[in-house]
C-alpha cells in the first residue's frame, strides 16, 4: 500500500504544563497574567485541569491513532525554592509518564516551556550569571529521576521566542523591550541546551536529547537595500544562530521544527516586523497561513544533518474546516519535504486541546479537542480526520 509518510513515523499533538494543568501559582507567567500593567488578557487559572485529567486525556488521544504526545513539566512544581526539590511533584510526574507510556505512545518531555520559578526570575531569570548553572542542575535532577520514562526530550521550547517576545517586545515575561538584551539572552539560552543535552545525557544515557526552534518564513516587506539588509540581520538572530550553534558534541540527538506562518520584516517598524501582506489568509492569531514555508524551513532545518521532527504545527480558528484545510496542506508540505530527501521523523500537532494560549488568554482556539467550562472533552471532527491519517499514513485520508 502506497503511504506519503514512512512506517514508524511518530503522530502526536502537543501541550505545554502551563497551558493546560492549572494551578501553576509559583511561576513567572503567574505573576505577568496577574500584573496590572502586562500584556497579558486573562489568567492561566485551572488551565483545563490537565493535571488531575491526564490518565484520561492520554487515553482519549491514543483512542484517535497517537502514537507519540510532547508534554512539559513545570519547574516551579519540580523546584520550588533554589535547590529545594519537590519529591511529590517529582512523584506525580512519574505517574503522568507511566500511564503515558501505558498508552504506546512515544513520550517528548519539555523541560523548559517559557515558564520559569518566581525565584529564578527573581535572580534576574536567564540574565543571572548562574542561569545555564541552574538550569543544568534542574535537569539532572529530573533526567536522574525519571530519565528511563522520557526516550525523547527537549531541553527548551523555542529559544528564538523567549528571546524576543520577553526582551524585545515585552509580550512576555520578562515583559522587556531593549534591543540589545533580546540579542543576548537568545545567545545564553542557546549555551543552556548545550549544558541541558550533557546534564540529560550524564543522568539518562538512554534518553535523546534535542532542542525545539520556531522556524517561521522571514521576509522583507518591501525589496530595497535596507530591508534586504534588515531580512538578513533578522534571520540570522531568529533562525540562523540556532541553527549553525547546534555545534559540538552536545548538540543534541535531534531537531524539533515548529512552524506557524510566513512573516514579514521593516526596519522601519517600531516592532520591526510589518503586517502582513492585504489579502493575506490570517488565522486567530493574526498570523499569516504559507504551507510551503514548512517545506521551506525544514530544508533550512536539515542543513544540521539532523533527524527532524515537527514538534509543533497548527492554526488558531474557530472553524474546523478551516483547521481540516490548514492540517492538510501543511501535511502535504511536510510530506513533500520527506519526498525530497529530508529526514523527518514525525509531526506532533499544535495543540491537543484548546487550552491558554499564553498572553492571548483562551481565546484562540488550536486544539483538535475543546474543552468547556465542566472539563469535558470534546474530540472535534479534525481530530477524527487527523486519527486517519496516523493509521494509515496516507494524506487522502485527510479528503
């Protein structure tokens, strides 16, 4: 039978711990979503309960053809106070990964998804002169005690946009904007994925380690001298440095390819990005729908010679048919680029559930599965489609 995407490739849809457990009180997104002046529209609050749901919820996702699922664990339940390690925590995230592991489904563990503890933020978060220290430490600790539970694990979940939307644009935490620190802090956390990969790898010789980069399409509004010259610095501090610092023995074992949308650049911008194009296909977010850009970034990917995974890709939409459309041609894109010759491994759907969406609040909606006021789950009709094409590998089961 004629399949589009290899036999065991991994299919899978992702979540973050702060975007779905609830609860998360003790984190520096905590405190943005409650501060007055912050850019955030809503508190995180329960999440969707992920935290007592997850047996559940890992069931409802291996029941439409998961094979694979990338979750995150929180820091600040892991490390409460500086070097002070939480054995009940550590316990409950044993439980999560032993019935993940129930299900079949290949586990990807996120040790640092945006969120960071009140008390590292307070050092002076990644600009601390101990941050890659610190940061090491917490992942020995929990490669040490649950290294055998996670094959696959990301050290952090795109560096380029902790970067940028918490130095330059203040969209996050730590609600920043100089020009300077973006540039700096993107370089740090790039050291601490290095320091993370030799910490996993010391504690867990079995788990792979690797690092997750939002790759979107960078282009120049307009073609002149300056805005050329201006795509070439923006692409190197958001796709370039990343990829070419994957250097050395601890590089990591993998890539992880989150890819969104094609993106326009002005150095005349105060945000030094332009809005995109009129005509534009524009999801939730606001941000502009290219398929061909995933094809596109994960050629830019492969120059690594790494094994690729798509570990994030998705659209915010109230429409299904409009999510059913994006899953599509995003799929065949990716299958395109397989087809050419780039080794990508598997693609892990952004996201499982509707859950929060950062400083945008509940708003947008990515999830294959929606999730209302009671906690019930709801698997939507793209979800059932998406199930097909696990099982079977074949892109006209998504017609």
């Amino acid at each position: 039978m004629h399949r589009d995407f290899p036999a065991g490739f991994l299919w899978g849809a992702a979540t973050s711990a702060h975007q779905v457990e609830g609860g998360n009180v003790n984190n520096d997104w905590w405190d943005f979503e409650h501060a007055p002046a912050s850019a955030a529209r809503a508190s995180s609050g329960d999440g969707i309960d992920h935290f007592h749901h997850y047996a559940e919820d890992f069931a409802l996702l291996r029941q439409l053809g998961h094979n694979a699922h990338r979750l995150s664990l929180e820091w600040s339940r892991i490390e409460p106070a500086p070097g002070e390690f939480s054995r009940a925590a550590v316990a409950h995230y044993r439980r999560v990964l032993t019935a993940l592991a129930a299900t079949g489904m290949t586990a990807f563990v996120t040790l640092h998804h945006f969120t960071l503890p009140r008390w590292f933020a307070a050092r002076g978060g990644w600009l601390s002169p101990d941050a890659v220290h610190l940061f090491a430490r917490y992942c020995r600790h929990v490669a040490t005690e649950l290294g055998e539970l996670m094959p696959l694990v990301c050290t952090i979940n795109e560096p380029q946009m902790v970067a940028l939307h918490g130095y330059l644009e203040g969209y996050h935490p730590p609600g920043i904007t100089n020009p300077v620190l973006w540039k700096r802090v993107g370089r740090i956390l790039l050291d601490a994925h290095h320091a993370a990969v030799a910490a996993v790898r010391g504690a867990s010789p079995t788990s792979q380690a690797g690092l997750a980069v939002q790759l979107p399409l960078l282009a120049p509004i307009r073609d002149d001298p300056a805005c050329d010259a201006f795509h070439r610095s923006m692409r190197h501090e958001i796709v370039d440095l990343y990829l070419d610092g994957l250097t050395g023995p601890d590089r990591g074992d993998w890539l992880g390819v989150q890819y969104y949308r094609k993106q326009w650049v002005d150095p005349a911008s105060p945000t030094l990005f332009a809005e995109p194009p009129a005509g534009s296909r524009l999801t939730q977010m606001g941000w502009a729908v290219y398929p061909d850009g995933l094809r596109q970034m994960l050629h830019r990917a492969e120059a690594t010679g790494m094994p690729l995974y798509v570990t994030e890709n998705g659209i915010a939409t109230e429409d299904d048919d409009e999510r059913l459309d994006y899953l599509h041609t995003h799929l065949e894109a990716t299958a395109q680029a397989i087809k050419e010759g780039v080794d990508v491994r598997g693609y892990l759907h952004w996201s499982a559930f509707d859950n929060f969406e950062w400083s945008e609040g509940y708003r947008p909606k990515f999830g294959l599965i929606g999730v209302d006021e009671h906690f019930n789950r709801v698997a939507k009709p793209s979800a059932h489609v998406f199930a097909r094409i696990a099982r079977t590998g074949r892109l006209d089961a998504l017609r």
